[in-house]
C-alpha cells in the first residue's frame, strides 16, 4: 500500500494511554465522591442527532491525577476513572503536533519500551488509600490492560477518509501494531479491515492493543470512552475467567479425592461454594454489561462491537460461559451425590433402629 507522505504533511492531535486496573468486586460510588470529592463523568456526546443516544447505567467517577513525567521529559496530564463494577480506568493524554514519522516513533516507544501500567500503579495505590473505604471485596492481586489511542484531530489539507487511507494507511497500520518497520501490504490491509466512519471526513482504526482515530474532539469521545469500557469488560471477563477455573481446579482435586460416604458428604459445602460463585459471577457479568446501554444509536453500538470484538472481549465471555456451564453441570452432579449419600444414610438409620427395637424385644420375650 502506497504512502504518499510529503515533509509538509503535519498532525496535531493527542495520544491516550489507556491503563485498567481490576481491584475489587465493586465501588460505592456515592460513598466515593464523598471521600474523594470528585466529579462524576458526563454522558458521550454523539456525533450525529440522534433519537437515543449512548449513556452510563451509573457514570463513573472521575478524580484528577498528578501529571506523569517520562525519563525523556514528556509530560502527561492523567485522570482516574472509579467503575461502579470494581475497575479502575488511569487515563494519561500527550498533546503531539508533528509528522507521520514522529507520530510512528512515538508509538512504537510507548508499546515497546515504556512500562506505563508500573508506573500508574504506585499511583492507583496512592488512590486507594483515600478510596478505600467504598471498595466492595478488595482484590489482593490486581490484573491489568493496557491500550493506546492516537488521536489525530487535524491534518495538513484535511483529507478525506478514502484519501488519508489512500496516502497514508501504512502509516496508520503502524501506529496500530506500534511497529515502525515496512509492514507487508496483506498485514496494512488487515489492520485496515477493522476500520469504521460515520462522515467522510471521521475514521476509526480499532486494534487488539492501540487505535487511530481521526476525528474533531467532540467526535471522538464517543470513540474513546467506547474503548476504555471494551477494555474494562475485557478485564472483567478475565478475572472471572480465573476465578472459575480455580474454583473448578478445586472440585476436580475434591473429587479426585474418593466417592466414599464421607466424601460425598463433603461435597454439600463445596456446592455450596461453587453455586455461590456461580451466582456472583451472574450478578456481576450482568452488572458489567449493562454499565453502557445503546438507545437507538446504532453507529455508536457497532463501534463498540468493533472495539470489543478487536480487545477479545467475545473470547473471554466465551470462556467464561462455558465454564459457567460446566460448573452448573458439577453443581448438579454433586447435589445429586450428596442426596444419594443422605437417602442412604437415611436408611441406614431406619435400619439400625428397627434392629435396635428388634433385640429389646426379643430380650423381653422368655424362651
């Protein structure tokens, strides 16, 4: 694919760090803003009128965080996002004005040699400390996404979609992979595939870990916010992908340990656990899902559906699906082992009274 790139081409723009921290069941967000003293996150605006429109189920909250200087001197302005469902959003944003090959430059640095999630961490714990008192279940160990955004606001002689894709979609496919080698023509035109504009002018170029957006401010939010919460489901959906797996890990070694009487009555607490599981991650998957609702807006529901499906959130809701499934499937099992164990045990106490009231009787009976 040709790049037509000239040296007086320049953009201006911002590059977004995306960092998602999953830190607890939930968040008490009335309890939080009365801790911490922050805003709420106002609603996306969108970037056509619209009967509906894209809104929070309940918005999150939102505090400012110190700015986070580089070794190289770069300086990002930050903000952190409290998700009601327990995720922590740290959203750090770069203004850059410069070419293709600077931009391109920039992102393959950032993928490759800067560890942003370290660094916000210390930050995130600083947070806690305030916060924590409206945490629900606090999570020991933290798993984290990381994800780039490059937003082009303005480029030298505004082109259109088919003409920025036309002269520069190598460029934009590298800033995607983060990668500033000459990419082959078949890898450009994948990364190119997972593309989606609603104006001539607006474009949306949505990969695993980074996307481009060229697109007015007011235009992109919509974008951006859509991404953070594919990110944060996807962050969701893997630690209830862990959670599953060590709790079936520990039925299977449970059953692995006999199918004896006292085995089996040792399976009715364990059921207990696992259906009690079963019922939070229910609880919380839908709690997640319906963070975000889509009224009428169709062109912002399929930029999500894009964005989801490029992060890997269908996979992990896959996974954790059918796990979902074969613990139902334990939990049934189990149940039914238990209440074979009792019927027995039920007998086993009828007949041990009847002989017990057999020998009085024959003791009681002269020969």
């Amino acid at each position: 694919m040709p790049d037509l790139e000239s040296p007086e081409i320049q953009l201006s723009g911002s590059v977004l760090v995306l960092l998602q921290f999953d830190v607890c069941e939930a968040i008490r967000l009335d309890k939080l803003q009365d801790l911490i003293r922050a805003r709420t996150v106002h609603q996306p605006s969108l970037k056509h009128a619209a009967p509906g429109y894209v809104r929070y189920q309940r918005p999150p909250v939102v505090e400012p965080l110190e700015p986070l200087v580089l070794e190289t001197g770069e300086r990002l302005q930050g903000e952190i996002k409290y998700y009601d469902y327990g995720v922590l959003s740290v959203v750090f944003e770069l203004a850059f004005t410069g070419d293709w090959s600077k931009l391109v430059g920039l992102a393959s640095r950032w993928v490759w040699e800067v560890d942003f999630t370290a660094q916000a961490t210390d930050l995130v714990r600083r947070s806690l400390e305030r916060a924590g008192p409206a945490l629900v279940k606090p999570y020991k160990d933290w798993l984290s996404e990381d994800y780039l955004i490059f937003h082009v606001r303005e480029i030298t002689g505004s082109p259109s979609v088919s003409e920025l894709i036309q002269a520069h979609g190598m460029r934009i496919a590298q800033l995607v992979r983060g990668d500033m080698g000459q990419l082959a023509e078949s890898e450009c035109n994948e990364v190119l595939q997972s593309r989606i504009s609603y104006y001539a002018n607006d474009l949306a170029v949505i990969g695993w870990n980074a996307a481009f957006l060229y697109d007015s401010t007011s235009g992109a939010e919509t974008a951006i916010q859509l991404l953070e919460y594919a990110n944060s489901q996807l962050l969701v959906f893997r630690h209830y992908d862990d959670l599953l797996t060590a709790e079936l890990e520990r039925v299977y070694t449970l059953l692995d340990g006999g199918t004896g009487i006292r085995a089996r009555w040792r399976l009715a607490r364990s059921a207990t656990q696992l259906h009690t599981v079963l019922l939070d991650v229910a609880e919380l998957t839908e709690h997640a899902d319906n963070a975000i609702k889509f009224l009428s807006d169709m062109f912002s529901a399929r930029l999500y559906k894009l964005a989801a499906l490029k992060v890997g959130v269908p996979d992990y809701k896959d996974l954790v699906t059918r796990k979902v499934t074969t613990a139902e499937e334990l939990y049934r099992f189990m149940v039914d082992q238990f209440n074979q164990s009792r019927a027995f045990f039920l007998e086993l106490t009828v007949v041990i009274i009847l002989i017990v009231e057999l020998v009085y009787l024959f003791r009681g009976k002269p020969f």
